[in-house]
C-alpha cells in the first residue's frame, strides 16, 4: 500500500513540475499572425461582450436576482 503511495506522489510531482516548466513554452495569449494591438483589441472585446454576462451568473450563484425574504420589521 505504501509503494502504490509513493508511486502516486511521485506521479503528481512529476505532472505538476512539468506544467510548471512546459507553461513559458506552451500557447500564447495571441493568434498566429496577429498583432498586439489586435490581440489587445480581442481581449477588449470579449470582456466588453461577456462581462455583463458573467455579472447575471455571479448573481445567480449569490441568489441575488431574486427577492429576498427578510423582514423589514425588527425582531426583539
């Protein structure tokens, strides 16, 4: 059982340290033939499209697109 444990950690650190290391080498944040100016315009307008969505949804998560129960009286 503990081989089987060790194997498993090892495993993992493995996984872990070569995403740590092959990250810098992986996909860029921009597109092939694209500048940084049209990737920078891209990210604006993504955020500029999608924000509002992700507002509804973080509302949704937090119950706060519908009508609470609480009181308005004070309870003693």
């Amino acid at each position: 059982m503990e081989g089987v444990l060790a194997f498993v950690r090892k495993v993992i650190l493995v996984i872990f340290l070569s995403v740590i290391f092959l990250m810098p080498f992986g996909c860029s944040m921009s597109q092939l033939g694209e500048s940084s100016a049209e990737g920078s315009r891209r990210h604006k307008r993504i955020l500029r499209l999608y924000q509002p969505e992700m507002v509804t949804d973080i509302d949704q998560v937090l119950f706060l697109d519908r009508p609470n129960r609480l009181t308005e009286r004070r309870i003693p």
